[in-house]
C-alpha cells in the first residue's frame, strides 16, 4: 500500500526563498529534450547499450517525483510553523503500467543477429527463414504507400463553391483636373552579352503579370530551368506533352460537387493512376537497361586494361630473362677462350 509522512516546515525566514526557487526550477525542468520515457516507449530512441538503458531508467525515476503534496483540512489555510497546512505523501505508483516491459529492446535484435553470424561462419547451420507480415498495400495500408499529387492547379472546395458572392457598389472617383506627373527616372532590366565563365547565373527572365482566372501553360514550366531541363530535348518535350494530356483529361473529370457521377469520376481516377504507374513502369526499365548498358561498357573496358597490363608485365619478364640469358652466353663464352 501506501503511507504518509508528515514533514514540518523548516523555522526560518528562507521558507519563501525557497519555495520560489523551486518553482523556477521546476519551470526550467519542463523544457527537456527528450520526454521522461522515451527510451521505453519511443520505437525510434535508440540506446547504445543495456548500461545507458539502466541509466535513463535511473534518470526517468529520479527526475520524476513522486512526493505529492496532501493539504490537511483542519489546518489548511495556516501560517504557522507547528501546525503545517499540508503533508508529504510518498505515492508508490508507478507511472509505467506493468504489463509493458522494461528490458532494453537491443536484447532480440542480439538474439536475431547471432543466428546470421553463426550462419556466416558454420555452413552446416541451416538458418531459419523469417516470416514477414503482409504489408496490405492495397488493404489497410494503402495510404502509407501513396499521397496526394502536388498539382499546381485543384477544384475549388465546397465552401468556395457554395459561398455567396459579396456585390459591391461601385465607386466612380470624379476626374482629377491634375496631369500625372512623369518620373524623371525608372529602372529598366538589362542583360550584358559578356560575362564572366565563372560567375555566370541563370538567363534572365522578365517580370510578368497573369491575368485573372487564367493559367498560362508556360507557368506550368516553372520546374525547367537552365541546365536542369533546359534547353528542353525530346525527355522535356514528351513530359511537356503528358502534361497537356493530363490538364485536358482533368478538364473533363465530373465536378466533385455532382454525385450522380461520384463513380464515374472514381473509374477514371483508378485507370489513369493505372496508366500512369505503367509509364512509370516503362521509365524504369529503361533507365535500368541504359545502367546496364553502362555497366557493359565498364567491365568490357576494365578487361581490356588488365589484359595490356598483363601484356606489360610479360613482355617485362620476357626482356628480364632474355638479358639473363644473353649475360650467362657471354660469361661461358669468355670462359671457354680463357
């Protein structure tokens, strides 16, 4: 169970002083960088080892305390120093429940890696297979595979649809008899033809404005800039050209507001993601083949340097021991006329 201990209040002048510190200390103690049992709870708090996870356990029980304050009724709104207005009670529980374990979690990563090393080293040792869950992308964990597309341009939402338009009266300003006064001066952009290699930055581009309720198809193009899809080759031509074929797909998509056509709208969604997933599909089976294509061409060229290098080293061999060869005739043949 548990008890209560009564403690008196220390008979000094302090007893404010100390009671304010300790509010501010408490204050600062909220801000933390971490929470109190992050290492239990948290999945992605990492500790190092089972010493620094007996550590943090030590700090989340010191750092919480579990002294509460208990005010007695019949001296509650007392000042005096023999007759306290609360008393401390030591409170047992333990904010952790108990059924949640507290060992460290790097004790079944450990019991899953030795039987990989033991693999590694012992071929005799037959592993056995892990059995993965099913991730359900098309169940209930569709939405952690797949988002929103960012689109540059949506239908406008309900409350935007169905809003009152505000008629404003108009209000002709009379003429002013005063002519516009013409600035002496203005700013004009300008773009010098030499530069210098190293300090050269992107074209320039003018100052434009967009008429209301228009979308010109060159805003959309924002993403292409110098070096990065520009000057635009075939790859920026066809994307150009998707794009056109998506706006006007998405020109003939029911309102969202109809939902006679909710389905309808829904089929069309579903084959164009489908269509899109296959492009998809296609790009990376193209960019696979061109890496493979590189690959080739690198063990290809890796090969033919090892064989000239090898070249050069017996041809090396054969002109060391063809010297040998000529300097051992020559010593016989000197000996023999001696």
């Amino acid at each position: 169970g548990s008890h209560v201990v009564t403690i008196e209040e220390p008979k000094t002048s302090f007893q404010g002083l100390q009671e304010s510190c300790g509010e501010r200390s408490l204050a600062r103690g909220l801000m933390s960088t971490n929470r109190t049992y992050d290492f239990l709870y948290d999945p992605l708090f990492i500790v190092s080892s089972e010493r620094d996870h007996a550590q943090a356990n030590i700090q989340a029980t010191l750092v919480r305390s579990r002294l509460r304050k208990v005010p007695s009724f019949s001296s509650m709104f007392s000042s005096l120093v023999h007759c306290p207005r609360y008393s401390l009670y030591w409170s047992k529980s333990d904010p952790v429940p108990p059924f949640f374990r507290r060992q460290w979690k790097g004790q079944a990563e450990r019991a899953r890696e030795a039987p990989r090393q033991l693999a590694v080293t012992d071929a005799s040792f037959q592993m056995t297979e892990e059995v993965y869950q099913d991730p359900d992308v098309t169940g209930r964990n569709r939405y952690k595979f797949f988002d929103r597309p960012v689109l540059p341009f949506q239908q406008m939402i309900f409350n935007v649809v169905y809003a009152r338009s505000k008629v404003e009266p108009f209000i002709f300003s009379p003429a002013s008899t005063k002519r516009a006064s013409i600035p002496t001066k203005s700013n004009v952009g300008t773009q010098t033809d030499y530069r210098d290699a190293d300090v050269q930055t992107d074209p320039y581009s003018p100052e434009y404005v967009v008429c209301q309720d228009t979308v010109p198809e060159l805003l959309t193009l924002a993403t292409l800039t110098w070096g990065r899809g520009l000057p635009a080759g075939q790859a920026e031509v066809e994307m150009i050209e998707r794009a056109r074929e998506k706006r006007s797909w998405e020109a003939t998509l029911p309102q969202l507001s109809d939902t006679a056509q909710f389905e309808k709208r829904r089929k069309m969604m579903d084959a164009m993601e489908r269509k899109e997933w296959a492009f998809r599909e296609q790009e990376i089976e193209k960019l696979q083949e061109l890496r493979l294509e590189v690959l080739k061409e690198l063990l290809k060229k890796r090969e033919e340097n090892q064989t000239e290098l090898d070249m050069k080293h017996l041809n090396a061999q054969w002109c060391r021991l063809q010297e040998a060869k000529e300097a051992k005739v020559a010593y016989i043949q000197r000996k023999h006329v001696s």
